[in-house]
C-alpha cells in the first residue's frame, strides 16, 4: 500500500504512492503544449515586429545615403562648372593681358616718336 502519513488524533491520512490517472497527465501535458506553442507563436510575432522595425530603419539609411550620394554628385557637378567657368576667366584674362601689352607697347612707341 502506501506511507501514511498523519496524526494519532483522526486526522486524514495522505498517501503518495497512488495511481495517477492519464486523464490528468493528458491535461498537464496539452497545457504545457499549449502554452509553448502560444509563447512561439506571440515571439515569432514579436519577432516580425522587430524585423519589421529594423527593416524601416534600413530603409531610411539607405534613402540617407542615396541623398548623401546625390548630394555629392550635385556638388560635383557643381564644382566642375565653376573649374569651367574659373578657365574661362582665366583664358579672358590672359588675352586681356596681351592686349594691355600691346597698347602698352603702342603708347611707348607713340610717347619716343614725340619725344625731340
């Protein structure tokens, strides 16, 4: 049979050893299946909600980086203008040069053939 346990005075006697009937062990087992499966399921959402997340975020890196791109590409093109316009100047000046040299010159000549 199996271990008593109690008092001398009447009180009830609990025994440990008795027969479990499956009725409960199916009811303990399926409610921990059940509880599994509903923490997988609610993580798995979690889980695609922080994906989800970190996907938006990527997403607004990369559009920060494709302005950045653009951005440098605006400036480059930018820059390379005012290298054109900078030449441009730069080819003006000289003929301006070389046409002040020439007056320079012309205004000697005329300045020694007044000169007695």
């Amino acid at each position: 049979m199996g271990v008593g346990v109690g008092l001398s005075c009447g009180a009830p006697v609990l025994r440990y050893n008795r027969g479990v009937g499956w009725e409960q062990v199916i009811s303990i087992v399926a409610t921990v299946v059940l509880a599994v499966l509903v923490a997988v399921l609610y993580n798995n959402r979690r889980f695609d909600d922080v994906n989800r997340r970190f996907d938006d975020v990527n997403g607004r890196i990369d559009d920060v980086h494709r302005r950045i791109d653009d951005l440098r590409a605006d400036m480059n093109a930018r820059f390379a203008q005012v290298d054109a316009r900078f030449g441009e100047v730069h080819a003006r000046l000289s003929e301006l040069r070389e046409d002040l040299r020439e007056i320079r010159g012309m205004l000697q000549e005329a300045l020694r053939a007044r000169a007695p």
